[in-house]
C-alpha cells in the first residue's frame, strides 16, 4: 500500500507544471524515505531531478518500495481539477497497475478521485555525483527567469560568467548584443532577494537558453534559485522545496563553434 | 410602440452571452407580460428558454404582442459596446423591420444608438409541460461549471448520479476515470453556498459533456443553479436572473451504448 | 557624443508601442533641444511625428546633430527588457553606427546594455505648417479609444461630427448603423475627464477606423487626447507626453465614395 497526503495540494500542481514541459514520460520512485523521479528530456540534453522527502509529507506511506511509471501531461491535467486548497492524496495498491489522486475541498463538501493506469517506462537511473563547483550563484528565481526570457528574444545561447564582483549574462542575435550583470548584493532586507556568489574560480560557460527558459517553469516553487558551475560539468539549476526536498535541472555547457557564436 | 429599459445594463450581455454558444438565430417574443425567447440548440439536441418579466424592467412599454428575429452574435456585438453601467433602452416601433439598442452612460455624457435590422425567423414555440422530478439538486453555480470543466478535460460524457448523501459525477476517458462527490450541505453561512438535494428515488442518467458546458455560460447570471432529472425526461439545468424571471436549458440523456462508455 | 538619460524608463516603452504598428523603420533626430521623429506609415497614409524636448530629460547631451535609423520593433523588443522602474540611456558615439540602450535597475544591483546596429533610412523632413483648425475636441483618451474600438466592431470608416453640443461618431456595417455622441462636459471633478469643444465651424469627416485604432496605442502616454478638424487639412490626434512633449498622428480624411458608405 502507497498512501501520499499533501495538505497544500497546490505545491503538486506547481511540481508538474516545472518538469512536463522537458519530460513527457517518467517514474516516480517511491520508498520509505520519500519520492523521486529522474529522467532526461525528450531530446536528450537535459536532465531533471525531483525529490520529496516522506518527512514533508502530511502523512506518508509506502510498504514497499515502487517505480510507477506516468504520463506528465495527464498527471498536470488531473492536478488542474484540484483546487489550490484542496488537500491531494495518492493512493496505489502493492500490486495494481493503476494510482488514484483523491482531492478533498478543505469543508469536506467536495470529493473527487480520478484514477489513472499506469505505464512501464524503461529507464536507469543515473548516479549523479555530489561534485564541487567553480561558481555557486543563489538568486532571485524570478530574476533569473527574466533575464534567460528578455535574453531570449535577442539570441539562442547565453554565455554565463561569473566573477566575484558578480555574474553577467550574453547573448548575441540579428538586431544586436546584450549583456546583464547582477551584482552581489548581500545587503537586502529580506534574504529571498539577495544574490550571493561563492566563487573558487571565475568561471565562463554558454548554454542554450530554450533549456534555462523550460527550467525556469519551476519559479512558482521557491524565492530563489541555485546556479552551479564547474567548466567540466553540467550546470545544475536548483530550486528548493520547502521543507521537502528540490527539484534539479542538469545542463551541459555548450562547446566549440558555440563560443564564437554568443 | 416597444420599449424597455433596464438600469443595470450590463444585465442584457450577460443573457446574450448565456445564449450565443448554442443558438445564432432566435425570435424575442415580447407582450405585456414580458419577453422570452425559445430556442432549439443548432444541432436540435438541446433547448433554450429564457423569460424576462415586465416587472422586472426599469420601463417597460408593448403595445402590442412582438415577435422580433435577431442574430444573438450581433446583438452580443452590440451589447459589448455598452459600459456595464450603462442604462440600456431596447426601441422599436410597431411596424418597423428594425430594433433600435440605446446605451447611456450614468452620467449622461455619452450616449450610443445602434440600429439593427430584424430577421424574419421561423420557429414554433413547444409547450414546456410543467413536470415533478425524481431529483433536484441546487448548488453553487460556480462549483457545477468548475466540474463540467474538469471532467470535460478527461471525457466526453459525464454520469450524474444523485442519492439522498449527493451528487455524483463520473466520467472516463483515455487517460483514466474521474468521480466528483458534491454532498448536501445546507449549515454554510452563506445560502448561495449550499448544495441541497430534494429527491424523490435516486436516479443515474448520461450526458454529453458540452452541451453542459455551454450552459454553463450562464454562470454569471447567478449564484446557483438548479438541476432536476427524471429517468424519462429531459433535464432541466435553470439559472435564476434575479427579480426577473430565469433562462432554461433542456437536454435529454444519452442512452444505450453512452450508459457503457461514461 | 550622445547620451540621454531618462529616469522613468517606462515611459519610453510606451512612445515604442505607439509608434510601431505604424512605422517600422525611421530615423530618431537628434539636436541639443532634444529628439524628434517624423514618419510615414507604410501604407503612406498616415503620419506619425514625436518631439521628446531635451529639457524633459533627466539628463541630455548632444555634440552634433545626428539622426539615427532604427527598426522600431527591434527597439520596442530592447525595451521590453527593461523594467518599468529601471533608468533608461542611450548613447552613441559621434561617428559609430552602433547605438546602446542601458537599464540599470532602482537600486542599482542589475545593469543590462544592450547595442544595436543603426540602419541608413532615406526620409525627408515633411515640413507640418501650424494651421487654423475648424473644430478641436479634448476628451479622455481612454474613452477616445473604447470608442474607435467598438465602432470597429461594426464597421471600417467613422464619421466624426462636431457642433457646439458635442462630437457625434458614426459607422454603419452589415449588422446594422450606430451613433454615438460625447457631450461638451467640463464640470467634472477631474480635468482629465472632461470633454471640451472649441468650434469654429461644425464640421464632419469621414476617417478609416483602423487607423484611428493605430493611434490609439498612445493611450497610455496621457490621460487626454486631442483631435483636430478642419474640412481641407489633414485631422490631427495628439497625445502630449508629459513635460516632454508629445506625440501627433495625421490623417487625411476619405472623400466621395466613403461618405455615402459610413
């Protein structure tokens, strides 16, 4: 028996909206210390990483440990028939083929399941190494949102790069240039709003900014947002989920004729 | 001589806008009494009835009996250029072939006049007997829109299943099945919240999903809506217009293979 | 040198808007009392001329006269990366060809630069005479544009009269004719709602409603809109930008055929 009970329903909606745009298809790997769910995008470039620890749960149980594979898309398309208060429970036995999202109206007055089958999804998942990074940038999620958006209407890639004085954002397109730089700024009143730069090396990397701008679908879940960097490495774009885990996008540098291009 | 004048103007939009998804053409019958309208939905599968009292006008003047044929869409057209403060004055003369739509504005600083031409229309007026029902359900109209958009997302037909605990609606599609259990609940503060259930035997029939969507343009017209269902008729989905009289649909139920499949 | 500083960015946003679903390219004409623009409509209709005064700037320098090509929508695109708060410049060297736009945001912890390459744009500087107007109209912008939108609805040219009551705008479509009449009205609290006539002589001319609704994009630039008519002269629909100068739409009035039709 898995039994999953979220009193703020709206949080899971938010979840599905930041990974169907990347992932059609995906197990979410349930057991006693939580849900994850790993898979790589359609094309194959990027790589997302849920986890939901069971201790952020309302009520948490998994007998056994299960790897329940599911359309993205459906899922969100039941999540928009709960209300933002409405409290979410999943529900699947040990050994059907089928999962149920129960939505109960915080009076109790309105009761909805919808039951939905489930698919098997081949996929291994990959141990991603806890790595150290050149650069760590914590930002504000919607100004990071923002820039990768206003960038995108000028270029296709952006090159990031990042000192200590802060990090600059480029592109390059048809109608001209653009660069952005934030400055670290540590000295805000509330936390959510500064931009902190733990740097070991300066560090300048391009990237594809259709893949930031489908990261960047995650906002709604957390003030700010995580952006580490090493030149051998994916990037990783992390946003925090309150008090029950985050969810991580991987991207790999962009290399070559790239460079000259943004 | 015809002339009504309705104080709250946008009043008038909203009706038309209740009514134009599901008829183009349609004759106002206007007498002493008021005005209605009866109107079959294009595909003959779903009626519209509307009744507005002549006490329930600000003025209100039919020399004599007036059956006037309009284009909803363009009467819509024209009520959208109305403010929704406006006083609204509907004019036309006994032996005229057009209708003359006045808009002031509440300060009377500006006034609009639209002139649109009748249409001669061929209808019968059906005789609605007045029927005892199995089952009335009145509730929330928001909440009955809410649903019928929802499970529209997932299926075609939807189940409507009323006992004496609530109501039922069910229905399924490729992606999985969905219940929504609304349960009599009369001790809200507010009366426009409730849902309540006068039943006399439990009844179950089928619908199709968006002949009730279209009803449920009606939303605005009202806080509630009524909902009464026999086995051998047609139901009845009624929005009250406040101090004035209402607007009905009618739509039968699917049977057969329809029972099989939602 | 060139260099123009604007604290309330927005405002240059919003001049973009209302030029450029006229013109797509033109030349901004700069001189030490300020900038000014002066184009054609591609369909060689309608004229568009904006004057910003070097005084209205926060900060404004001009060694030598330039003027400067650019293609409207890619400027518009730039300017949607600023924030509405944000401090916008513009400089250019003397002899480059490339023009930059910087935002620095209010508190100064976010600075974007974004060039651009200046284009070549042949355009004679159309000498506009000061004339003697007939009839002028003030009226609240925003109700000059609710107007010219909902006679859109109905059909394609308006004609505007004015008499010492008021200013009377008429269409006719297949759906039928509307009027409607603003009245002279300056008793109102507010200045900016206040409707007044100055009248020479009633007149009444024919005008193609889509370009009305071109110039109406200027609707956020000021509460008040000017229109000026005379029966041999171009109308004139000015909106001032405020401690600026403003901004001046002309367009010549339809003959024979038109008048009949609208």
């Amino acid at each position: 028996m898995l039994e999953l009970r979220l009193l703020q329903g709206g949080l899971l909606k938010k979840v599905l909206e930041a990974m169907r745009e990347l992932v059609t298809d995906a197990n979410f790997d349930c057991s006693r210390s939580g849900c994850s769910l790993q898979a790589m995008d359609s094309s194959h470039v990027a790589l997302v990483a849920l986890l939901l620890r069971s201790d952020g749960f309302d009520h948490f149980r998994c007998d056994r440990n299960r790897s329940m594979g599911m359309n993205l898309n459906h899922v969100a398309k039941l999540l928009r028939c709960a209300g933002n208060d409405d409290i979410v429970t999943l529900k699947a036995d040990d050994d059907g083929d089928t999962v149920t999202f129960m939505f109960e109206s915080p009076k109790q007055d309105k009761i909805a399941d919808f039951e939905m089958k489930l698919m098997d999804i081949q996929s291994e998942h990959l141990g991603i190494p806890e790595a150290e990074y050149q650069a760590i940038v914590k930002m504000p999620s919607q100004e990071f949102a923002r820039i990768c958006r206003d960038l995108s209407t000028i270029g296709d890639t952006v090159v990031i790069s990042v000192t200590k004085e802060g990090v600059k954002f480029s592109t390059k397109g048809d109608i001209g240039s653009a660069n952005i730089v934030c400055r670290q700024n540590t000295t805000v009143d509330k936390p959510e709003e500064s931009t902190v730069i733990e740097m070991k090396d300066p560090v300048s990397l391009t990237f594809a900014l259709r893949y930031l701008i489908s990261f960047t679908k995650a906002t709604p879940l957390s003030n700010t947002v995580t952006v580490s960097m090493s030149s051998d490495l994916p990037m990783v774009v992390e946003y925090k989920i309150a008090d029950m885990g985050y969810i991580r996008y991987y991207l790999a540098p962009k290399i070559d004729e790239d460079e000259d291009q943004a």
